[in-house]
C-alpha cells in the first residue's frame, strides 16, 4: 500500500532546474532523442506577444553553430519569421579632444563568406519556440511556475523537492538555474564572481531609415552602445552605461529617455521611436570553480556569466548545451548510466578551458573599451585603423570570432539528432 501522505516522486533520466534559453536548449536536444528529462522552471509560461516580454526584451544575436543546434532541436524554423540578418558589425571609436569625427572599422560577413555572421532573434520568440518544441516532445515534461526548493543528494542520484509537492529523482540533474543557481549553492560548487560599476539598458526601437542588417557598436566610456537590426525598420539597444546614470535613466518617462537615446545613436537611424518596455540588466561576471559533481551538471550562466560585449553570452552556452547533449544522447545509446562520472569529467574537461578563455578575453574587452584614458583611447583607433587597412587581420578576426580553436560540437555542425 502507498501511503497517501508521501509526496509523488517523479523518475526521469535527466532533471534540469531552470528553464532560461539554456535549459530549454539542453530539454530539447535530449527530448529530440527520446532522453526521458524533467524541466522545471520557476517562471510562468509566456504571453503571446513577443514584444511585450516585460521580464526579457533583449534579442540574441545568434552565430551559425548555435542554429545548427537550435535546428537539430526542431527549434530554428519557428524564429526564422523573427530573425534578421546580421551582414556588417561596425565598431565606432568616438573622437576625443581634438579629433573632429570619430574613427570607425565595418567587419563585413560578405568579405570571408556568402552568410552573414549570424542572426538576431528575440529572446521571448526563441523562449515561445523552445517550450512550443518540448510540448511536442513526448519524452519531456516542461513544469512553468515551478521551484526547486531542495536538493538532495542519494546513491541513485540527486532527489529534487518542488514547489507543487512532487519528488522527482533523475540519473543526472542538470544546473541550468542561472548566475546565482541555487542548485550550484546546494551543492556547495564553489564559484568567484565580481561586478562591473555598470548596468545595461534594453530597448526596442523604431526608426524612419533603414538599418541595412548592419550591427553598430559605439565606445563611450561608460561602456558600449550597440544598435543590432531586428526586423523591419526596427532595432533592439543595449546601452551599457554607469550604473547610477542608468537608473536614472530607466526612471525616465519616455519623452526623456527617448531624447537621450537619440543623443547617442545621433541621427544614425532617421528618427525614433521606443516601442515595448525597457530593462536594466546589472552587469558581473562569474565562473564556477568545477561545471560537475557526482550526477551533477552545471551549464550556461549557472557556470559562467560574461559581460554582454561581442555578443558571447548565450553562444557560449550553446556550446555547453551541445557538448552535453553530445555525450548523453551517446550514452543513452550505448543503454549506460547517464549520471556516469567519467562522462560528467570529460563534459567539464571539454568545456572548461573554452569558457575560461572567452571570459578573460570579455573582461579584458569590456575594461579595454569601457574607460576615459587618453592613452587607450589612442589605442583603440590605431587598431581600429590597423583592421580596416589590412584586410587579412580583419579576416582573422571575423573568422575567429565565429568559431572556437578547440573545434566545434557536432550537433552545431549541422547533424541531425537521431533517436
Ligand atoms: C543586456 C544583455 C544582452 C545580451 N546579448 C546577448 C547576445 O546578443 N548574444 C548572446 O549570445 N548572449 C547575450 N547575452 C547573454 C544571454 O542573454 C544570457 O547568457 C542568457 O540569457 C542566460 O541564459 P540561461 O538560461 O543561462 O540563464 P537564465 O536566463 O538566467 O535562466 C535561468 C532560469 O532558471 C530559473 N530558476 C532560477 N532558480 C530556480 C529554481 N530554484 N527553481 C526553478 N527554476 C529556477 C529562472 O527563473 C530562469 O528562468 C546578453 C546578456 C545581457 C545581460
């Protein structure tokens, strides 16, 4: 006889704890292999208008190997409507003391490749693709307005305590509950973060010229301005500015925000208009000391977090999603245990040096182009200089930007998901 008192306990192969882009991203890359996986994710499930997200208007400017994977998941057709193309990333140097005009550097896919760079999509449409796609799934089961509320550790894996009451234990549980994971800190993985005096602004803006799929980042010493097309006659902003100036700003009525976000695109776009709400996204960055422990796997902002310049962030994450899905779907073939410590070593081997070197490179970029010092100021437009008339170099950069030297996870090459 089962006593009516205990909770009901919930067996999968996989839990993951959190549904944020990557959490989904992983949920559907083992759904597409009929991996039985729990996903529980505190928020409520979204609204139908992408645009009105009031928790996440940013976009993501997507490389090509992120979608690979989102279509191996059966997740890019969907955002295709949403996405827009990005053919020029243009980066402004501001002129300074006595310099009349600014200098400037346009990295163009077209000159190494007959696609652009990548695409840029809204975060809620590739949120409302992701839980659409594990809907479909029959081996996933999605629970929104959901919390992990403890975690605890057994021989055949990690027991996790929900919200609505359920047990659920699974052979591997996945941290993918974002920069401060509380599943990290039950666990006790160590992790060192430190903040940046900045916060970023997101908006969405309408504008009377076209932005002809050009990116434009302009360096200001508070931090990047970046205007990146979305579609239509219409672009998202992140404004990375000081922080007590961006709270000031974010308390702004609109006429007043307006005037001063049209005072850094300066007359770029034609005239503007805001549309949608804005965000401030508080600006640190992270890395867990270890991205595993026993039946334990840490991935995306759960593990590192990278100040969001050269759009890295969730790229990174992908490849996290696509090295571990990797090697579970793998091992769910060979009919091993998916919770298997050499499998969760070699994942934090593959991953770990990768991301190390991408965040040191962001945080030595956001320091580099973030300040007032005349000095690196001179710098930067001698190398911007050096880009733009030496056209190998510019090659190198465009060509190293969208790949990693340690090779690229299969599922981004464009291989299928097979069950
Ligand atoms: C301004 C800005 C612009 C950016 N632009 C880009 C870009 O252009 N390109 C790019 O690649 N990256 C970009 N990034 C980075 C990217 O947005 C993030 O890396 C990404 O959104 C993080 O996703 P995630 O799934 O790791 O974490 P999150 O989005 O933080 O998701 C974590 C989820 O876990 C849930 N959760 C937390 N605790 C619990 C719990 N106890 N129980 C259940 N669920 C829980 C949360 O509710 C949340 O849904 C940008 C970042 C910023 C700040």
């Amino acid at each position: 006889m089962t006593d009516q008192n205990s909770p009901v306990m919930l067996a999968n192969q996989v839990q993951i704890i959190g549904g944020g882009l990557a959490g989904l991203s992983l949920a559907a890359a083992l759904g597409a292999a009929d991996i039985k996986t729990l996903l529980v994710d505190l928020e409520p499930p979204l609204p139908e208008d992408p645009y009105q997200d009031a928790k996440d208007n940013r976009t993501t400017a997507l490389i090509q190997n992120s979608i690979n994977l989102l279509n191996a998941c059966g997740a890019w057709a969907g955002c295709e409507e949403y996405a827009t193309a990005l053919s020029v990333m243009r980066i402004v140097n501001l002129p300074r003391g006595k310099q009349k005009y600014p200098s400037s550097t346009d990295f163009d896919s077209r000159e190494i490749n007959d696609s652009p760079f990548g695409f840029n999509v809204p975060n809620a449409v590739l949120r409302r693709v992701l839980c659409t796609r594990l809907s479909e799934l029959p081996s996933v089961t999605h629970l929104t307005s959901t919390k992990m509320e403890t975690l605890e550790s057994s021989e055949n894996g990690y027991i996790l305590g929900l919200s609505n009451g359920q047990q659920s234990i699974a052979e591997l549980t996945v941290g993918a509950d974002g920069k401060n994971s509380p599943s990290r800190k039950a666990i006790g993985i160590k992790s060192m973060s430190w903040p940046y005096p900045q916060t970023a602004i997101t908006c969405y803006i309408e504008h009377s010229k076209p932005h002809q799929n050009i990116s434009t980042e302009t360096h200001y010493p508070a931090g990047p301005f970046t205007l990146v097309p979305m579609m239509g006659k219409r672009s998202s902003i992140v404004w990375v500015e000081e922080t007590a100036l961006a709270k000031k700003l974010l308390a702004q009525d609109d006429e007043s925000f307006t005037k001063a976000l049209k005072e850094k695109i300066k007359g770029r776009l034609g005239t503007v208009k805001l549309f949608g709400k804005r965000g401030g996204f508080p600006i640190s960055a992270m890395l867990s000391n270890s991205f595993h422990d026993q039946r334990f796997a840490l991935i995306a902002e759960a593990a590192h977090a990278l100040p969001p310049i050269a759009a890295q962030g969730l790229n990174l994450s992908l490849r996290d999603v696509a090295v571990l899905a990797e090697l579970l779907i793998d091992q769910n073939n060979k009919r091993s245990d998916l919770g298997d410590i050499q499998l969760l070593e070699d994942y934090d081997r593959a991953r770990h040096f990768d991301v190390f070197t991408r965040l040191a490179a962001a945080d030595g970029l956001n320091r580099f182009a973030s300040n007032d010092s005349a000095i690196l100021h001179k710098v930067r437009d001698l190398g911007l200089s050096a880009v733009r008339n030496f056209a190998p170099l510019r090659h190198f950069m465009m060509k190293s930007g969208m790949t990693s030297p340690l090779g690229t996870p299969s599922l981004m090459t464009g291989k299928e998901i097979k069950k």
